[in-house]
C-alpha cells in the first residue's frame, strides 16, 4: 500500500521571466493551442535557458516537498502544441479559428491536413534530462486524444472518433518508449472530458485506452479539469464529472488528476471512481490567495471519508503556469504542509 496524501503536480509551471514574454493565455493571436507566447532566446542559447529553467523547477518543487516530480513543461509554449506541431499530419503554419471546449472560446489552432504520424521518440531528450537531475519520481505529460482533436481543426479525417483513435496510436508509441525510460507516471490531458461527457462514453475512454497499450512499468494517469481560468473567458462548472468518472472507472487507466477546490465539486464524487488513484485537486491555479496548510488538510481528510487516504494524491487543480512563480512556489509549500497535516490527524 502507498502512503496517504503523497504530493505531486499536475503538470506545468510559470516560466520565468529570463525565459519567455509574460503574456496572458487568451492574448491575442498567441492562444493557449496555437502559437504561444515568444522565447527570450533562439537556438542553442535558448535549449541551456530551457535546461536551467527545468533544473529551476525541480529545484522549486523538490524545496517544497513534492514528492512525484514533473519539469513543469519548461521547454513547451503550450501544453498541446508542444507534441501536435512534431506529428505528421499538422499545419501549423496556416492556422485557422475554431470554437473548442464546448464552444467555450473561439481559439486559434493547427489543422490536421494529413493521416498523423510520428517522427520518432519525441520526448526522448525531455525524459532524459529529467531523470538525470532526480532521483525522486517523475512524470512526462501528453495531450490525450480528445483533447488533440478539439483542438486542432479536422480537415482530413472528417470523423472525430476515427481521427481520434489515430491520434491514439502515435500516443501509445510514445507512451511506450516513455515507460521503457524509467518515467514513473505517464500523464494525458484530458481537460475536454469535462466539456463532452457524451462523446467521453461514445469514444472519448476507448481512445485513452488505446494510448495505454503496452505501457507496463509505469503509472498511467488522465488529467481532466475544466481548463485553465483565463481573464475575460467564461469558465462555467458544467455536472459533467458524474458521468467522467463512472466511465473513466471502466478504464484501463491506473490515475485521476480531477479539480476539485476552483469548481468546487463535492469529494463524495470520489465514490464513482473507487479503483483508481486520484490526484484530488485543492489547490487554485486561478487566484493569488494562497492556501492555508490547515485548509488543505481539510479538504483532502474530506476526500479521504469517500476514498482510502492511500488512494488520494494532493495536487493542485491544473497545471500552475497561470500564477507568478512566487505564488506558485507558496501554493506548493502551503500544499505540501497541508498534506503533512493530513497524514498526522488521519494516524
């Protein structure tokens, strides 16, 4: 059995400012599945400024006690964009505008031209690096299938299942030299889980399984939230994840990273899902005020009474790259002692 409360992150982290402009996610022309923000460097000058910003996050983390590490996609202007733009198949070059999540914000994005394909092992350098400067658990994140197809605009396919499961094959792959490495925790993210519950039944679970195939070492985990808050974009809190979490239960997938402190869902959810372990989201990744240790021993002790503690991973509720890196840092350190606290009143 694993330990209650062990801490982790989700996925990614603020960049510094040496490394690159500091804009809003939904700036213009610069949204979060097209271009991204600009570097501060280019060519070799801009790969050691990425290599130090990772060493800086690993730091960061390690300082505040988080215990399943991730390099806080320091090389990656978006999430997505990051594994899509490397697959054959993509236009990045002439992109084109789309309504994703559920018609949630009208966003910038690539176009799927051709079948996709992958060019070889593409986080190869990534995983490497990362195991070389720790020697504590560490996770490698993707973009999940349906999360790819809602952001990107299908002009080959003309099916969103079948583009899907294509996606899906070129994942596995990836996801398989990934496992062979040594990454402790292979991580898709789903966030548009939550805004198609639907099609999540239809095809959105056969899909993610499909990217599962083969990975025998590592844990295997899905992130679904409702997307990163961003100034001036509605963000509503649909009553999706009743229905996520019993399909997601019929899984293949070992791990949960679900928000549950900015939408404010209710932890008894957590009896959906009994088998898996699920990184319970109590931190905010949308607002300065940070968390009081006290206050985050309550919520997951709270999770804790709908799920065995040693099923429940403290995380915050999305990747913290919307934060300034200081209230990053005292989010994580508020968290970690928040778990510290936990564990002591559960024994």
């Amino acid at each position: 059995m694993s330990e209650p409360f062990i801490t982790t992150v989700v996925g990614s982290m603020p960049k510094p400012v040496w490394l690159m402009e500091q804009l809003p996610l939904n700036a213009e022309g610069k949204q979060v599945h097209g271009k991204g923000a600009d570097w501060l460097y280019q060519g070799d000058m801009l790969e050691t400024a990425q290599d130090d910003a990772t060493r800086l996050t690993i730091h960061d983390q390690i300082n505040a006690g988080i215990e399943v590490l991730s390099d806080g996609e320091q090389r990656r202007s978006s999430y997505l964009t990051y594994i899509t733009s490397r697959l054959g198949g993509f236009d990045y070059e002439t992109v084109t505008k789309k309504w994703t999540r559920n018609k949630r914000r009208l966003a910038e994005v690539g176009r799927c031209v051709g079948p996709v394909s992958r060019p070889g092992f593409m986080l190869k350098r990534d995983a490497e690096f990362m195991l070389a400067e720790t020697d504590r658990p560490v996770k490698i994140t993707l973009p999940g299938p349906m999360t790819v197809v809602d952001s990107t605009a299908d002009e080959h396919y003309g099916d969103e299942e079948t583009m899907a499961m294509e996606v899906a094959a070129v994942l596995n792959e990836e996801a398989k030299e990934l496992d062979a490495l040594g990454i402790a925790v292979i991580q898709f993210d789903e966030p548009v889980f939550s805004r198609y519950p639907d099609k999540v039944k239809d095809w959105g679970i056969k899909a993610l399984d499909r990217c599962l195939e083969g990975v025998t070492s590592a844990k295997t985990a899905a992130h679904v939230c409702y997307s990163y808050p961003m100034p001036g974009v509605p963000r509503p809190i649909v009553d999706s994840y009743p229905v996520i979490l019993e399909a997601l239960e019929d899984s293949k997938i070992d791990q949960l990273a679900l928000e549950f402190e900015a939408s404010r869902l209710d932890p008894k959810l957590l009896e959906l899902c009994p088998s898996k372990t699920v990184m319970f989201g109590c931190i905010d990744n949308g607002i300065d005020e940070i968390e009081t240790p006290e206050y985050v021993a309550g919520k997951l002790l709270a999770a804790a009474k709908h799920l065995p503690a040693d099923q429940i991973q403290a995380a915050p509720d999305c990747g913290l790259v919307p934060l300034s890196l200081d209230i990053a840092r005292r989010k994580l350190k508020a968290m970690v002692d928040g778990a510290k606290l936990a564990r002591e009143r559960l024994s």
